[in-house]
C-alpha cells in the first residue's frame, strides 16, 4: 500500500489547521508557504478535505479554511480516503487469471488492507499533533 503526496499534504494541511484553529480562518496562502506546496495543488486537495466535511470553507478576501469538526473526530483514514479514494483492494487475481490463479493471496492483500484500516481509523488527526 502506497499513501500519495496529496494525501500527505493534506495531512500536513488539516494538522496546520488544526494547530492553528484557536487563531481562526487559515489561508491557504499560509499553509503553502509553510509546507512549500504549490498552492493550486494545495487548493485542489482543501477542496477534497471540505467535500469530505473534514474542512469547512470561506470565500471571499477574509476567507480560508477551519475544520469542520473538532480534530479528535476527524481520523487519518478519513482524510487518506478523502484524497486518495476508499481503501479497497482492486487485485482480482482470480478473475483475470480465469480461476488459474489461487485467490490466497488476494485473502492475504484484503486482511492487510482491512488491519490498516482498522489503524488509520483509530489515528486522530490530534494524535498525530504531537
């Protein structure tokens, strides 16, 4: 299992949010330079966070980004999968192989992928504040 970029800067983006959430609306001007991240990149995956009702956002000069719920609520698998997509396993090796292949090891990939979820979703973005 890989985590994208994206998806590791939209972590970095909701803990800078998060740390600074008592000083209100973040930029996302502020947030790029801090992480030297392009910032239409950067917007692109905001936007993704405030889809997934992870962020909340505010246009307009006095605009930025808050969290849309407290940080102890908002977990790492909600922010990898709001990026990057659900965590699930697309191998279907016994499908293609036409039944040649065992599916043991798809089994194998999908109890992987089922345990790292489970992690993912007990990490709190405020645990990861540290």
């Amino acid at each position: 299992m890989k985590i994208s970029r994206s998806t590791g800067y939209g972590l970095l983006a909701a803990g800078y949010i998060a740390k600074n959430e008592k000083d209100g609306i973040v930029l996302s001007q502020t947030i790029s330079k801090e992480y030297n991240i392009p910032l239409e990149y950067l917007l692109k995956i905001l936007q993704q966070l405030v889809r997934a009702n992870l962020l909340r956002s505010k246009r307009g000069p006095r605009g930025g980004f808050v969290l849309a719920k407290p940080a102890n609520k908002i977990t790492m698998l909600e922010i990898i999968e709001a990026v990057d997509g659900p965590m699930m396993s697309q191998l279907n090796l016994e499908e293609h192989s036409k039944g040649k292949f065992s599916n043991k090891a798809e089994k194998a990939y999908e109890n992987d992928l089922t345990a790292a979820r489970t992690v993912y979703q007990k990490v709190s973005l405020s645990s990861l504040l540290g």
